[in-house]
C-alpha cells in the first residue's frame, strides 16, 4: 500500500483501514506465539502501512488546523 493511495481515501475508509490493520497485526503476534507464521516479513510490512496511514490522518489534521487558523 503506498501513500499515494491513502491519501485518495476519505477519513471514514482511512479509520476502517488502520482498524483492519491493527487486527491483522493482532493475529500476525498471536501466530507467531504459537508457532504458526509462515510469513515473518509480514509483521514488519503491516507497521509499516499502519504509520502510512498515520501519517496521513495527521496531515489532514494539520491542514485542518491550518485552515482554522
């Protein structure tokens, strides 16, 4: 997932999105627990799209607050 992409969404898909990834990385951890993971690289690549997608909720906020200003 890249930034361009992201910053498409509107904020309600922005919330579900990082809502699904924080699921994913919820069972990504308890795999790894139990022995399970196939896929170890995976972890790393999901924090990774979770602060993409931080990163532009806080864009928008700033610019929000710019606008108020």
């Amino acid at each position: 997932m890249d930034a361009g992409t992201l910053r498409g969404m509107d904020d309600a898909t922005l919330r579900k999105q990082i809502d699904d990834l924080y699921q994913e990385l919820f069972n990504l951890r308890f795999q790894r627990a139990a022995g399970q993971q196939p896929n170890f690289n995976r972890v790393s690549e999901v924090k990774h799209d979770i602060a993409r997608v931080k990163t532009v909720q806080r864009e928008r906020a700033r610019a929000k607050e710019a606008k108020a200003q």
